[in-house]
C-alpha cells in the first residue's frame, strides 16, 4: 500500500507519470525503504494508464462487490 500512496500523492501534486526513483525519493523522505522489485512491478503495471480512471474504475468494481454481513444476534437470557 505504501507504494500505491506514495505513487498517487505524487501524482496529486501534479507528476502524471511518476519514475520509480520519484517514489524512492519520496518515501525515504519519511524514513521508508523502498524494495525496488516491488515498486518497479508497481511502475510497469501503471505505465501508460490514467490514475483517475483506474480509480474510478475500481469503484465500479467494488460497488458491485457484496458487503452487507450477517447480523450478530445477542440473546438476553436472565
């Protein structure tokens, strides 16, 4: 997760296609590590793609998903 908000506050202060090296900077700004595997895997599968609509689309996808849950049921026996 630290990597996909690293990435988006990068791009909500106006770098629409942050670098790898961006994110690097950023999190080591707070003391964060970057593993490079994992947040070049996050690059790659981002390149070319428009944040906004990857978010709105995931909305889409999670408005879909059900998320109601069983009532707990409490018996007040004396």
């Amino acid at each position: 997760m630290r990597y996909i908000a690293a990435y988006l506050l990068l791009t909500l202060g106006g770098n629409t296609s942050p670098a790898a090296s961006d994110v690097e900077k950023l999190l080591s700004s707070v003391g964060i590590e970057a593993d490079s595997e994992r947040l070049s895997k996050l690059i790659s599968e981002l390149e070319g793609k428009n944040v906004e609509e990857l978010i709105a689309e995931g909305k889409g996808k999670l408005a879909s998903v059900p998320s109601g849950g069983a009532a707990a049921s409490s018996e007040g026996g004396s």
